[in-house]
C-alpha cells in the first residue's frame, strides 16, 4: 500500500479527505499538516535576533530549557532550589547576587509537608507579608505519572493555564511510576512531560538522588544525562559551603562551577545562600560599548547580526557585543519593572494579575497547595522579597564593567 493510499485510509475512517481529493467535496484536510507546523522557516531563523545565552534564572536555569539536579541524600538539593525559585517569584536577589524580571513557577513537592516547607520559608525570611503568588506551589501533587501520556498532558496543561515558565518536579524518583533506574523510565518521562514542556517554551528543572558511588552520577540509567539540557551536581562541604557543579552541557555559557555559602544575617536572622564563586559580571569593554549604543540609539532588542550589520563603525569583539547587549536588555527590564510597580501593574500584583486571569495558588486533584488568592487585602498588601531591594553585584575585574555605574539599576527601597 502507498503512502497515499495509507493516507486516504485513515482519512476515511475520520469522515474526512485530504487536500485535493478529487473524489467529493467532504471537508478537506492536509494529512501532514502536524509535521509541517514543526518544520523550519528558514528565512525566519536567519532572521532571528534572539541571543542564545537567555537565562530564565541565572546562573543555574536557562530559558526554555531542561535541567537536572542531583545530590546524595541530605546535600539540600531542595533547600537551594526553593531559594532561588521563591527569589526570581519575588523580585529578591539570586544567591545574593542580581536582582531579574519575576517570572511564575509551578513547583511540584512530592516529599515535604506544609509545616516542612514553612519552617523552610521562614528560614530564609519569607512571610504573609511577601507576595508569593507567583509561585504555584502542589504539595504532594496527585497528578498521574510523568511518564505516562496521561500524567505529561495534565501538567502541560496545567503550566500551560498558569502561564507558567518554569516547571519544579521534586523529586523524579516520586513523579514516575515505572523503576526510576531504568532508561526507559527517563526515555518515556521526556516523551510525555519533558518534550511537550519544552515545546511550550517553559524551561524544567528536576531534583534526583546521586547513586551508591557518587562520582557515577545520577541513580540509574545514564540516560538521565542524555534528555536535558544541563545536569548540576550538588555537593555539601564544610562550613556551610555547597557547590554546584556542571557535569553535563549542550550550551557553552553554562558556569562550570558555582559556589554557594549559607550565611545567617544577625540583625534579620535570615539564612540565605551567597554566591561566593561563579557569579559572572560583564567583561572589558562593556561600558563603553554600552555608552556607545545608547549615544546611537540601538534598539533594546537588536542581535549581533543586526548590530554588525547595521552599526559597523561601532566595532567589538562578539563577546563584548553580547555582554553589551544583555546589559542593556537587563537594564530595560528593570526599568520597565519598577514603572509597573508605581503603576501597579508589576507581575504580581492584584491588578496584574486579574488582568492576565492567573489564579494566585493552585490545588492539583487532592494534593495540598500553598498561597492566596489575590485581590484578598492580605495579599494586596504583601511586600517584596525578604532576600533585598537591591542586586548586590560581585567585584568586577579592575579593568571591567562594572554595573553599579549606571542608576538605571538601582531598585527603589519603598
């Protein structure tokens, strides 16, 4: 049978014909019409001005992308997962470092209680008075398994509601019913979850346990290597020192290590990681590039082609335009950040979120969740992040950039 004849087959049994049957005038359908949606538009991907170095939270989580923590049990994988997530929800600092754009998160906890991650919480100095509410939080979700047709749809639905743009699965052990080990089990996780996630453009990170012997990786198949983006290895030191470190990368601008050290502020008594190694600044070069495109009136959304092309007398090196380039964008969105919130508009707020029709919490089936409403008073007059008002920004190289120079980053203290 040929592929056309395959094809006017099921078409027939769906009461419908491809396009250009000639046989009767039955509504007309284009039997490859799914795969050709996926195909590239060439002169729309040359045409893209997208840098390829987006970070959703940096310097652990690109943009769109899927990422993979482990640690041997009791390493705080959780505790500094829910840190940098509760900061980029909140508008805090990540690990002490750069303030970003809020961004939503739906965290899936498959281990800990309500009372666990309160005390978690408060630790770091969260409270009723934060605006949380765009951190979707599920308690012991009840959703089917992530590695069932049926598990992947809900929670791609489900990001897909909340407008989401990171998904927490914590842990993978517990989100799959299949031998978590096997390479099967993580193949069909990123059939069902990963890949449609993915193809939604909502970046995931999932927490998992080292094995017996730790410099082996991951419990289990290697395969749980080959179906992220990125994998972290997490690893507890002395003295309240954690350390991330890449073991995995299809991107090159991934940090190869990162340094976190648990500090306790006395006058707050909140305890918070600082990063202390890995923080990337900005290289030589960059302010004066940057002083140059803001004299030329760059657009905020130009590309290295288009910057080459279109300014070729302002001549750098593809490091330094990039670095130029995302100073500038960080900038504008901090900006545009705080003109939101002296309008009230900032994400997070009540208005905002009325507007975008996003619910401030989320119960999946019978699972528990954690938050409130908005438009409830409680939740209109929640604060900022307990984490700071200001990005602290590590020293510069002596000869580079360094971003304290320029008041347009500077963050209101109200």
């Amino acid at each position: 049978m040929s592929l056309l004849d395959e094809a006017f087959k099921r078409s027939d049994r769906a009461n419908l014909h491809p396009v250009d049957d000639p046989r009767d005038d039955r509504p007309a359908i284009d039997p490859y019409a799914d795969l050709k949606a996926s195909l590239i538009d060439w002169p729309a991907f040359w045409a893209d001005e997208q840098e390829p170095e987006q970070w959703l939270i940096e310097p652990i989580i690109p943009k769109g992308r899927a990422v993979a923590l482990w640690a041997p049990a009791k390493a705080g994988k959780s505790t500094v997962v829910l840190e940098a997530v509760a900061a980029a929800c909140t508008g805090g600092p990540i690990f002490g470092g750069r303030h970003q754009a809020q961004i939503s998160v739906l965290y899936l906890d498959y281990e800990m209680t309500a009372l666990d991650l309160r005390e978690r919480l408060e630790t770091m100095g969260y409270s009723e008075e934060i605006d949380m509410s765009r951190l979707h939080y599920a308690l012991l979700p009840t959703l089917p398994p992530l590695d069932t047709d049926e598990g992947g749809l809900k929670l791609a639905k489900l990001a897909e509601h909340l407008a989401v743009d990171l998904v927490i699965v914590d842990t993978y052990g517990r989100a799959v019913v299949a031998p978590e080990d096997k390479a099967d089990t993580t193949r069909a996780f990123y059939r069902w979850t990963g890949s449609r996630l993915k193809g939604l453009g909502i970046a995931c990170l999932r927490t998992d346990h080292g094995g017996k012997d730790v410099e082996q990786g991951q419990r289990g198949s290697s395969a749980k290597n080959d179906d992220v983006d990125v994998v972290w290895r997490l690893e507890k030191k002395e003295g309240g020192v954690s350390r991330l470190h890449r073991t995995h990368s299809r991107m090159s601008w991934v940090p190869q290590s990162i340094e976190l050290t648990r500090i306790t502020d006395q006058a707050s008594d909140v305890t918070a990681f600082k990063m202390t190694k890995g923080a990337r600044g900005y290289g030589p070069g960059t302010k004066e590039l940057v002083d140059d495109m803001d004299a030329a009136g760059v657009p905020i959304d130009i590309g290295r082609p288009r910057f080459r092309r279109e300014y070729p007398d302002l001549k750098a090196k593809n490091s330094v335009i990039a670095d130029a380039i995302r100073f500038r964008r960080e900038r504008a969105e901090l900006a545009s950040l705080e003109a939101s919130k002296s309008a009230g508009t900032a994400p997070g707020t009540a208005q905002n979120r009325v507007q975008r029709g996003q619910p401030g919490t989320v119960h999946v089936s019978a699972g528990q969740s954690m938050g409130t409403a908005p438009g409830t008073a409680g939740d209109r007059s929640r604060g900022q992040s307990p984490l700071g008002t200001r990005g602290q920004f590590p020293d510069p190289p002596d000869d580079g950039f360094n971003p304290d120079d320029y008041s347009d980053l500077e963050w209101s203290d109200e």
